[in-house]
C-alpha cells in the first residue's frame, strides 16, 4: 500500500502492475486511495471505520471522475464515517431500491384486495397504463413530469376516466 502525494499528474503517470492490483494511498488524505488493476483499470477508493468495521467504499474510475472531483466524494464519505453514517450502505439501499412494479403489486395485495371491492378495476388500470409504462424504473426515479406524460396518453386515446 504505497502513499503518495496525489496530483492530476502523478495519477495519469501510474503504471499497471503486472499482476493484480495496487492501491495507492493519497498522503494529504489518509483512507482515500486509488486502485490500479493490471488491466489499466483505475478506480478511486476510500477506506474507513464505522462501528469498528474497516469498510472500503468504491465511488468512481479514472478519468471519468477527476482527481478534486474524488478527493471532495471521499471527504465526504469520510465525513459521514466519523458521524456513524456508512456511505456503503447508502449506495446498497439505492442499488436495492424497489422498482415501481413490486410498489404496485405491494399495493394490490396489502391493501386494495383487503379494504376494496372493486379491487379487480385498480389491478387492470394498472397493469394497462401504469406497469407498461414504470414497470422496471426505481419508483424514486419516477418524476412528476413522467405521471403528466403519460395522463396526457391516456387522455388522447379519449378515456372517460
């Protein structure tokens, strides 16, 4: 685990290893490094400790996230760290998000077939419109501007609903 001093240059200059990978530790920074694969592969890292857990959080690669660009992600990752808060577990939560097909279909089964009898007319609205058109999309990704489009849609094919 080398620490150097991280530039723009000095990370451009980084060699493959020829077997592996090597993490290379920023020394104005300490937990924050960057990993090179033998591939060439450069990915930005930062170690940290959260609960007594050493935990390692993958944000990024080079060149597509510059040097400044990283080194302000893993400030505040390590930032989150010292207060308790595990930015791993964030991205995993997000990663894991439900998608708008499993909301639907939550909704149908825990509350329109118990607490409504016209339940069947709530599961075929859905699965015509919404479930087509949202089905595999992270329901936090769905904006109000989608929700407009598509009752745009469904009022110019003329419904009386």
């Amino acid at each position: 685990m080398p620490t150097i001093k991280m530039t723009s240059r000095s990370v451009a200059a980084l060699k493959p290893p020829a077997e592996g990978r090597v993490e290379y530790f920023d020394a104005s920074l300490p937990g924050f490094a960057l990993r090179v694969s033998e591939s060439g592969r450069r990915t930005w890292v930062v170690l940290y400790r959260v609960n007594g857990r050493l935990r390692r959080y993958t944000f990024g690669t080079y060149p597509m996230m510059p040097l400044a660009d990283a080194r302000d992600r893993a400030s505040d990752a390590l930032r989150d760290a010292s207060k308790g808060i595990d930015p791993a577990d964030r991205k995993k939560a997000a990663r894991v998000a439900e998608s708008f097909a499993d909301l639907a279909n939550e909704y149908l089964e825990r509350h329109a077939k118990v607490h409504k009898r016209s339940w069947r007319e709530d599961e075929r609205a859905i699965n015509r419109d919404l479930v087509p058109t949202f089905g595999n999309r992270k329901a936090k990704d769905i904006k109000r501007r989608d929700v407009i489009e598509l009752l745009e849609k469904i009022v110019a094919r003329g419904a009386p609903i």
